[in-house]
C-alpha cells in the first residue's frame, strides 16, 4: 500500500510510485506511436482513405466509462472489504487475548501447592492460545499470498504443534480447531464456566468468518469473460481513435489519444490491480504491517518486553 504525503499541483504528474503509469506504459507509447502515423498520413493507407467520425467514438466512450466506472467500484469493493475484514481480525485476536488472560481462573482448591501449580498451567494454557491466535492471522497471510507459514508457525508454537499444523492443507481452520480443543479443555476443568466459554467462541467464531470471507475474495475473482469483453473495447477504442479525430482536430491528435488512452487504459488496469487485494504489489493491502501490529497488539497484553517494531514504508511502499 502506498503511504506518503499528498502531492500538490504540478508534482502530480512527476509522482511514479504508486501510479499506473509503469503498468501501461507500452501500451500508451504504442497507441500514441499509431496516432502520430495516423496523423502524418492523414488516415491514408496504400491509397485508401479510412474516415470515421466522432459520433461512434462518442456513443462508445460513453458506454466504456459506464463499464469501466462499474468494474473499478466492483475492484474497489473487494479491496475496501479485505481491509475491513483485517480490521475485523485485529479486533478479534485483541478480544481472544483479553478474554482468554481474564477469564480463565484455577477451579476451587485448598491445597495451596496444588493452586500454585493450577495458576501455572492456566498461565501456560492463556499464552498458548494468545499465540495460536497471532499464529492464526499470520498463517492466513500466508496463505492469501500463498507463500509458507513454516517460519512463522515455529516462531510461535511448540515444535510438535508447528509441525501437525504446517502439514494440514488448511492451516489457518486448524489453528481454529486447535483453539476451540484448548477451550474445551479450559471448560472440562473448571476453569472457566459455560457463558464466559460461550464468549470466547463468539470470538473463535468472528475469526472462521474473517477467514471465510478472505478465502471468498481470494478465490472468486470478477468474472473473466467480463474482463475479456472491457479489455477488447478499450484496445479497439483506444487505437482506432487517432481516425476518428485526424479530420477534425489534425496535429493534435497524438495528444487527445493519448490523454484518453492514459484514462482508459489506467483505469482498466487499476481494475486489475485492486481486484485482488491480497497481493504484494505496491497498492494491496499491507498484511505484513497488519500482522505485526496485531503481534504488538498481543505481545503486550502477554507482558512480553522484546516486540517487533512497526515496518516502515520503503520508497513510500508498506508491505
């Protein structure tokens, strides 16, 4: 995700990072190439005059900016939805840690060796779930991105819980699964009642949800036929302009085309990029940064004194 200070005036036009400018670039170059030999030969080809006028062009670039404005608000949707639902997650692991560190209290003794050692295992038992929940969110990262969660599961579980859950083909449902397992257990021993257990579960539950959402944005994309079908009307617009507006507004042409090719053609590759809001290109969601915050988050409810820093941005882009 791009962070940095707005531009003002003219420096928007010198700004690179960030823009789509690097994604279209060859396609711009290439239709104002053809504009200009447009131009030069008056829409003249081997003795053979192609005149078109503006009317089409009219009727067609407004139906292209309808479809392209629909398309950009469906990509935008989906990206405005994957952020909420970090949102949604953060919240989840903060609530998960303060309900687990707040209500698991040892069941009735009166033996005070036998309390102690009950206290230390519920202190055992409330971390363990604290860093199964930041395993959690980490791991889902992984695997919108499709990339290992091996590391990171190691980092923060038992070797032998890392191991079981690196072998799963949903890691991310497993750590769920091995959270409700520890509940459970919390319950079988007392030291937790039934209503506070309940209440821990609503926020098990928030988190399978986040996940199920994720996974329904990551693998369904907008349909592809429709992709296709603005792909094609924004080639054949773009590069059969320059005969259209030869006649009429002459040297200028090169500069109209490719004022509209920039728009159109920026526009439909911004659909592109935002669609998918998981990625690691420059204007997708920073998970990484989300990650970590949520380990600070989690860290310090624990007590623990040695925390990740916050990333900072690398040439104005946060990972």
């Amino acid at each position: 995700m791009i962070v940095r200070p707005r531009p003002r005036g003219i420096e928007y036009f010198f700004v690179l990072r960030g823009s789509i400018l690097p994604n279209i670039w060859i396609k711009l170059f290439t239709t104002i190439a053809t504009a200009v030999v447009v131009t030069l030969s008056h829409g003249t080809f081997y003795h053979l005059k192609i005149t078109l006028t503006t009317i089409p062009f009219t009727l067609m670039g407004l139906a292209l900016a309808i479809f392209l404005g629909f398309r950009n608000s469906a990509s935008y949707e989906r990206f405005w939805e994957g952020r909420k639902l970090w949102g949604t997650l953060l919240g989840s692991c903060r609530n998960l840690t303060r309900q687990i560190d707040a209500f698991l209290l040892p069941a009735q003794s009166g033996n005070a060796e036998k309390l102690a050692e009950e206290q230390a295992e519920i202190a055992a038992m409330r971390r363990r779930v604290a860093l199964a929940g930041l395993a959690f969110a980490h791991t889902l990262r992984h695997q919108l991105r499709d990339s290992s969660p091996g590391a990171d599961l190691r980092r923060l579980l038992p070797a032998e819980e890392a191991a079981r859950i690196g072998r799963l083909q949903r890691p991310a449902a497993g750590l769920l699964q091995g959270i409700g397992d520890d509940l459970h257990a919390c319950l079988r021993r007392g030291w937790i009642s039934a209503p506070l257990a309940a209440e821990l579960d609503r926020s098990l539950s928030r988190m399978g949800d986040v996940l199920s959402a994720c996974e329904r944005i990551r693998n369904t994309p907008l349909p592809f036929s429709y992709a296709v079908l603005l792909h094609r009307t924004v080639y054949l617009y773009c590069y059969l302009l320059p005969f259209g507006l030869v006649d009429s507004i002459g040297a200028l042409t090169p500069i109209v085309v490719g004022i509209v090719a920039y728009t159109f053609f920026g526009l439909d590759a911004i659909g592109d990029e935002i669609e998918e809001p998981f990625g690691t290109t420059a204007n997708d969601l920073p998970l990484a940064a989300l990650c970590v915050d949520i380990e600070i988050s989690v860290r310090e409810a624990l007590g623990d004194r040695d925390l990740p820093r916050m990333p900072e941005p690398v040439n104005y882009c946060l990972q």
